[in-house]
C-alpha cells in the first residue's frame, strides 16, 4: 500500500482555496457604521438573480451561483476560474434588527446593511434627583 506524503496538505489547501467542483467561501469584510452592521462579500461575475440571502434565527446565509460559461466551438485551454455554488454563513448578534436588513449587489460586491436594534442603541439614562440626605446625628437619636 502507497502512501502520498502530500495528500493531508492536498486536502488542506482544498479545503481553504476551494477547487472548480467546490468554490471556497466568498471573501468578506465586516464592519460598524454608527448605527448600522455592515458586511461586504465579493462576488465577481455572479447573475445577481442566482444570489440567495436568508435570515433564520440570527444566522445570515448567503448562497450565490456562478456557472462556465459554454461557447460553441471553443477548446479550453486553461480554466482555472472557480464555478459553481459559494456559500457562507454568519452569526449575528440579538443586538441587530435583522427585519431592516438591506441588500444591494454592485460592481460584483453584494453589500448588507443590517441596523443595530433601538433596545440595543446607547441611551443616556436621566438621574432623578432625590429628598436631601438626613443628618447621621438625627438618625442616631431616633
């Protein structure tokens, strides 16, 4: 029996760079602006009608399809774009009001805005102003 030395590191590499059968994750950036969440995936060369953005639970997925593209009489002589369905996931926070959730895809960059919830904004509580403090003596004689 034969073993390949590479193979651990074949499946490594798979599994972090993805391969034509199954893409890697799609990059993203995340980030607070004031009051909204703001997360940025890149998606190049995707038919914005195959992107598929779902809530459930707090757990944001997005889903995209990116198929090869057929030309009649062509011979492909490299192909090392990666086609097929991206994926991924993210957990949110209770903090943020995923029913305002806003998405738009442009110039292949799909951007989500999700508002920070009002319970969970920052607030200055007011401090009510009490009966003036009794004297430690009267207290002692009563």
């Amino acid at each position: 029996m034969r073993t390949d030395p590479f193979r651990d590191l074949d499946r490594l590499a798979d599994a972090v760079f993805g391969t034509t059968e199954r893409p890697a994750v799609m990059p993203m950036d995340a980030y607070r602006l004031d009051d909204t969440f703001v997360i940025e995936l890149e998606l190049p060369g995707i038919d914005p009608e195959s992107i598929d953005l779902t809530v459930e639970r707090n757990v944001l997925t997005v889903h995209a399809d990116r198929r090869r593209p057929e030309i009649d009489g062509a011979e492909r002589i490299v192909g090392e774009r990666a086609f097929g369905t991206f994926s991924r996931q993210m957990f949110l926070g209770d903090t943020l009001d995923v029913d305002a959730l806003d998405a738009e895809y442009t110039d292949g960059v799909l951007t989500v805005r999700i508002p920070v919830a009002e319970q969970a904004k920052p607030r200055r509580i007011q401090i009510g102003r009490g009966s003036a403090p009794r004297q430690l003596d009267e207290k002692l004689s009563a």
